[in-house]
C-alpha cells in the first residue's frame, strides 16, 4: 500500500549532485530508485538504496514494493546524512573529502 501511495504522491526530484555523492559513498553497489520509475524516468532520487546489480535486477513489481518497504528507514537515512554533509560545506564545519574534482572544478572551491 505505501508503494503505489508513495510511487503517486511523492515529489519527483532530481539531483545529478546527490547521485554522484551516493556513487562515491556506495562504490560497489547500485543506486536503486526505491519507487522504480514510470517509463524511463526515475520517479525520484531522494530515496536511493545501495545495492548489488544481481539484486537490483532481480527487484520486480511485489518484489520490488517488499524491498521499498523493508528499506525506506534507510533510504531516508541515507537522504538525511547528504543532508548533513551540505550543511557542513555550506558553514565549512568540517572538511568534505567526498566533493568530486569535477565539483570542485565548477564551483571554483578550494581543496581541504
């Protein structure tokens, strides 16, 4: 019930930032979209879950709202720790050694 609710009622939102902070964090694992997509289009990468490709290829229609639901505790813990760590670059509370050169680059920042 909370995945068909969750797949119509939740914002998209899209953040190629956030996807590669999650890739450099999960390096051996997937972002898996926890609400899939409709098409092409990922509903939203708010809520990501590393995972293995095997699983990830495996997680289909009830598979896959199981798994949402088993995960969405962690999925948003995940969301909340980027969360934090932009808030420490915002107020520079701490060094962010997971910042991309290609970041650094556009944004003209100085390395720790």
């Amino acid at each position: 019930m909370f995945y068909e609710k969750a797949r119509h009622e939740i914002k998209s939102w899209k953040s190629d930032e956030y996807l590669e902070w999650f890739r450099q964090k999960f390096m051996e694992r997937d972002p898996h979209h926890l609400l899939g997509s409709m098409g092409n289009l990922k509903l939203t990468d708010s809520l990501l879950m590393p995972i293995s490709r095997a699983i990830h290829n495996s997680l289909k229609g009830d598979k896959a709202a199981e798994y949402a639901e088993e995960n969405i505790i962690l999925s948003l813990n995940i969301f909340q720790e980027y969360v934090t760590y932009l808030e420490e670059k915002l107020y520079c509370t701490k060094p962010y050694p997971l910042m991309s050169k290609w970041y650094i680059k556009k944004k003209k920042l100085k390395k720790w």
